[in-house]
C-alpha cells in the first residue's frame, strides 16, 4: 500500500500541525502532518505536507480544498508523490 503525500500552500502564519492534520482528516486517514516553520521566528512559512494513506484520498482532499479560503488566505493543494510502506 502507498501514502500520499499533499502540499498544503496559503496557511496563515500561526497554522499548527494539528490545524492541518483537521483540516485533512475529513478526506482520509492522515499518517502525519507539518507545517513547515521559519528557523528564527518559528511562524509557519505559510505552507506544510500532509501524508494521506492512498492516492485516492490525497486527490479527494485536493478536489475538495483547492482554491478554498480559510482565514482570509486562499488554499493551494497538489499530490507531490507517493511513499513506499
């Protein structure tokens, strides 16, 4: 079986790991989830990667979240690739 895993673009700068993870949890089982932080404010960098159990669900959170405003910020969603277990 394969994960896959999404970039999640447009996070507000106090996104956490957990806001993501919600955020996808409603279209697949979500193996893991970061957002992606400056080294010296620790403010997120306005972006993270989710890990989804299979492509399907990585498409399905893609379909559904893609151009959605959430906070006043317009998401951008994409499948980067797929992880061996």
């Amino acid at each position: 079986m394969s994960k896959s895993v999404v970039y999640v673009g447009g996070l507000s700068e106090d996104a956490s790991d957990d806001h993501l993870r919600a955020l996808l949890e409603e279209y697949g089982v979500v193996a893991h989830a970061a957002v992606i932080r400056y080294k010296h404010s620790g403010k997120s960098a306005g972006y993270g990667f989710v890990q989804l159990s299979s492509r399907e669900e990585a498409l399905r959170a893609v379909a559904a979240l893609d151009g959605a405003r959430i906070g006043g910020n317009c998401l951008r969603l994409y499948v980067t690739g797929a992880l061996e277990r």
